[in-house]
C-alpha cells in the first residue's frame, strides 16, 4: 500500500503592512482593543494587481524546490481559497499550475473556508493512498483584503493576505507516513459566517452585484464559542484514536483567527507554550493559507525537522473544521 508524506513547506508575504493603528484611523477601534481580543498586531496586504494565484505560485515554486521533487512529476494541484481569481472559473489551482508549468496535473480548487489547507490534505492523502496519484501539490492562498469590508470593525480587523503551499507524496515507508486527517462540517451555522451576496442565494440572483456585496459578514462572538468547543472535541479525539499523548506532539500548529482560541485548545491540551506555533499577531487571520504560513515560518527558522510530529486544526465558515497528525517528511 502507498503512504502520503508530507514533504516541504513554502510560504508567501506580501510586502505591504496594515497595522492596527492604520486601522484605528479606519473605523472605530484601537490597537488595545484588538490586541486584547485577537492577540493580531499587524497583517499583510497584497498589492492591488497582485491575484491570489501570483500569491499561491511564489508559495508553491518554494515547496516544489525544497521537496527535491521534479516539477513534472507533480500530477495534482488543489488549492484551498475563498478568494479566488476567478468567481467560477477557471479555478485558481489552474492558473497556479499553468504558471508553474505543470503540464498537464489535475487542478481544481476547494471551498472550505479556514479549514481549506486541512481539507487539501486529506484529498491529497486519499489520492496517493488509493494509488491514482503520486506527487501533490496543495496550496492555500488568499487575497482576503478583496473580500473584507473596511468599514466593518467586526471584521476588517481581523483578516489578511499571503499564501502557503505543500507537496505531499507517495511512499512505502509507513514511518514517513501522515498519520490521520479529520475533516467534519455543519451546514446549520451557515449564517454564523458567509460572503451573503453574488452566488445563487443572493438576494440579489445576479453576477451583477452592486459594490461591496461578497463581503465577509461573521457573527464574531457566537463563531469563536462554536469554534473552541468544536476544536477542542476534535483534537483531543484524533489524539485518543490514534493513541497519542500530546506531549508527543512537537509543534502544534492551529489555524491562526485569535490568540484567544489558540489558547484555548492547547490549554485542552495542556500543551507547553514551546509547542504550540503563533502567528497570529504579525498575518492576522489569512483563511485557508494561515497554517503553511506559520509551518513555513517554524521550517524557515530551522526548528521543523525530518520526523518531527505536527497536529494541525483548522475551523471556519461553513461550518468547517478539521485537524491532521502530520510527521514531518522530507526526502532523504
Ligand atoms: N474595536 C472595538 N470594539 C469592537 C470591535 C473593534 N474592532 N469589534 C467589536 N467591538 C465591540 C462590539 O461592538 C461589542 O461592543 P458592545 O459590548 O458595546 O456591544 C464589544 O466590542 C464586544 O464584541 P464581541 O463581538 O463580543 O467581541 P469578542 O470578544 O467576541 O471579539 C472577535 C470579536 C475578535 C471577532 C472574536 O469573536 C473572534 O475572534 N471570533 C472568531 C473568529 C473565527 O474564528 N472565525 C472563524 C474563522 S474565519 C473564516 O473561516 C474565514
């Protein structure tokens, strides 16, 4: 039977910087308060001819070139985005692919919100494990200030832009092997988080949306609640199915929204502060591509090696949410 590792990890900042006293000339808020409730200092913004895809390209061309793998052995792309070049098509794991040069490799894109990059994982997992593919690259990659209303202080605080990606790949070594991914979903907390406008459900029934209409909208305070019982449930069970302690995990690595839910899961946990990976404060909240970007940040640093054990979870809108056991390996 094949096994699906975890090969490389590469990441994408854009240069610009909003800080939260930019933001406090924007709507009405202050660098305490976001700080207090969010533990975000700053996030990153793309250019404005600057695509999710060109994001997702420069993080991918990284993950490709550290996973020693030939480029044209890759034979799928996914990208998880809610913030898409394209409102239908093409996909975004297209365009990524065709700049890349990647022939002719499957690509689509997936919609899960947060917890796109844990969903991407568990695709990948499943193709390699079946046999129908053997060099994957997921990506996730969001351009989220396009979709932010800045006039919302719910909102506008809390989201960022950047990109991360990996390539996942064929082994037989069960060591290297990931060892589970979670992926679950509640379509009943819908309203809780969504973009309420352009698609079929708009009010308005048209492509044709007046300014501003696929803006995020979050019932903030209720999210955050679903989001620490629901994360909290998820990683201890993934844990106990597979028999292991939380001390055994090296680097646990949470989807970045808040502090205060990072915290809250690995307090469930009672993981050392050692453990658990922070970003949060420098991208804010950057969807589907905030846990590369801090696996990224923890490999660049040169404290992710061969072997090492990761648990991801990852919750967003949908509801999604998702958690993963993740050795890290690369190719000897
Ligand atoms: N600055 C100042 N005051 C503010 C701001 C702001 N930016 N935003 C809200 N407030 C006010 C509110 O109006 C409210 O005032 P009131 O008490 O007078 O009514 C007060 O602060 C408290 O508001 P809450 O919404 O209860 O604040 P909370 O502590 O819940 O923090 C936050 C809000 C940061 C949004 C938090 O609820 C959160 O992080 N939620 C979860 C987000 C998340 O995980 N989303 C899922 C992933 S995102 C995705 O999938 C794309």
């Amino acid at each position: 039977m094949a096994y699906a590792a975890f090969r490389s990890i590469g990441a994408y900042v854009p240069e610009k910087i909003l800080t939260n006293d930019d933001l406090s000339h924007m709507v009405d808020t202050t660098d305490e308060w976001i700080t207090k409730r969010t533990g975000i200092k700053e996030r990153h913004i793309a250019a404005d001819n600057e695509r999710t895809s060109d994001m997702g390209v420069k993080a991918a061309a990284l993950a490709i070139e550290r996973s020693g793998i030939d480029a044209s052995k890759i034979d799928m792309v996914i990208c998880a985005t809610i913030s898409p070049d394209y409102f239908c098509m093409p996909s975004t794991a297209t365009i990524i692919s065709t700049k890349l040069g990647l022939g002719n490799a499957t690509a689509f894109d997936i919609s899960a919100a947060c917890t796109g990059f844990v969903y991407t994982l568990s695709i990948a997992k499943a193709f390699i494990e079946s046999g129908m593919k053997k060099n994957v690259l997921i990506v996730g990659a969001e351009k989220l200030s396009s979709i932010t209303d800045y006039t919302d202080r719910g909102t506008c605080i809390l989201f960022g832009d950047g990109a991360g990606a990996a390539v996942i790949s064929a082994t037989d070594n069960k060591d290297e092997a990931i060892i589970d991914v979670h992926t679950g979903a509640d379509g009943t907390y819908a309203d809780l988080l969504m973009t309420p406008n352009g698609g079929t459900g708009s009010p308005h029934d048209s492509l044709d949306q007046e300014a501003g209409a696929c803006f995020m909208q979050m019932k903030g305070n209720e999210t955050f609640k679903v989001a620490v019982r629901t994360l909290t449930k998820d990683v201890i069970e993934i844990l106990q199915e597979n028999e292991i302690e939380s001390s055994a995990i090296k680097h646990f690595i949470p989807h970045q929204a808040n502090y205060r839910i990072i915290k809250a899961v690995g307090d469930a946990l009672k993981m050392t502060k050692e453990q658990v990976v922070v970003t949060v404060a420098k991208y804010g909240n950057t969807s589907g591509a905030s846990i590369p970007m801090a696996m990224n940040d923890v490999y660049e640093a040169g404290e992710l090696k061969a072997g090492e054990l990761m648990l991801l979870d990852a919750f967003g809108g949908g509801l999604t949410w998702g958690s993963a056991l993740v050795p890290f390996s690369p190719v000897k």
